[in-house]
C-alpha cells in the first residue's frame, strides 16, 4: 500500500537495465573486438578537453557535456526519488462540503483515527501489539492495521473483532475505509515469518 508510481519505477529499472546491459556488452566488445577497442581509446583521448593542458573551447564545451549530463541525472533522481515513498497521508478525512451542499469542512487528522483504533484494537485480549498506518490509495485514504497476536490466540477471533471495530469507525466517520489487515504469524516473540490475511 504505497502510492509510488508503478509506471515511473518500471520505466527507471528499464533505463537502468538497459544502461547496465549496454555497458557489459561493450566491455565485452573492447576485449575481444579490435575496432571496439580502437574506438574505446579514440574515446578516452577526447576525454583530455577535460583537463587542464586542453584549448579554451575545447575545454568549455567538454566540462559542458559533462555538467549537463550531471544535471540531467540530478533532475531524473529528483523526479524519482520524489514519486517514491510510503504513501502515508496526514488526514483521512477532507470534506469541503461542496459535493452535500453543506457550507463548512471536515478534515480529521490521521493521528485521530490511528489513536482511536490502537486503543480499541489494542484492548482485544488476543492482540499483543499492533501498528496502525493511514496511506494514500487511488487517491483515498486507506487504513493499514498490523496485529502482532498473542501466543495461542485466534487469528479469525482478531478478523472479527477489528471487523467490528472498522465498521463501527466508518459509521462515525461517515464513510467506508479500506483497511488492509495484516495479523503476524505465530503470537508475539515469534521467528517465523508474517503472512498476511
């Protein structure tokens, strides 16, 4: 439940696959193909414009090329580094009133909802810790509830009573959050991996 943009990271691990196939094939090729490594040379010569022996022009348009590739490459790590992320949201609910012809807004906090349903969840006897995280979905708030149960307690008693408890939370908030539910195998002090239900 994130909110990273799945067309974004498939498109950065494409470039980024690609720009790493690329360079193994040409490793490949300036040791077993001479012109490639004729070319790799004729390459590396172009490479002293860079330094502090080469003419003006020659110099400024190299540490051009190299500056703005670095510019480029800033700019693509920004853009990616900004769309990922957990998707976490700081409200739940955010009702200018518009769509109910009702003047006024509602927003509730995040913090609100989670405190309330760590409390309630968090008073079942079979529950022996638990983290309750609001992300941004599609565009909708949506709850995560991670249940660490006690050793021997049932996990479809837990299913039933946060059902319970959701459903009482929509009734006051006066509209239905998908939750996502996750109860961690095998009770509190567990080694054994989480499954989610």
């Amino acid at each position: 439940m994130n909110a990273t943009n799945r067309g974004l990271g498939r498109t950065a691990l494409v470039v980024v696959g690609l720009a790493l196939f690329v360079a193994g094939v040409a490793t490949i090729l300036v040791q077993t193909v001479p012109a490639a490594a004729s070319a790799w040379h004729d390459a590396a010569r172009s490479l002293a414009d860079l330094g502090s022996g080469a003419s003006r022009e020659a110099s400024v348009t190299a540490w051009t090329w190299v500056l703005g590739g670095g510019v480029v490459l800033a700019v693509l790590a920004l853009v990616v580094l900004s769309a990922l992320g957990g998707g976490r949201t700081g409200t739940v609910v955010d009702d200018d009133g518009s769509s109910d012809g009702v003047a006024g807004s509602v927003r509730i906090d995040a913090a609100a909802v989670q405190h309330a349903l760590s409390t309630a969840v968090g008073a079942m006897p079979e529950v022996g810790s638990l983290a309750v995280d609001v992300h941004r979905v599609r565009g909708r708030s949506a709850l995560r509830i991670r249940v660490h149960p006690r050793r021997g307690a049932s996990p479809r008693a837990i299913t039933s009573g946060v059902e319970g408890i959701v459903a009482d939370l929509d009734a006051l908030l006066g509209d239905r959050l998908p939750v996502l539910l996750e109860i961690a195998r095998g009770g509190s002090g567990s080694g054994r991996t989480d499954r989610v239900r």
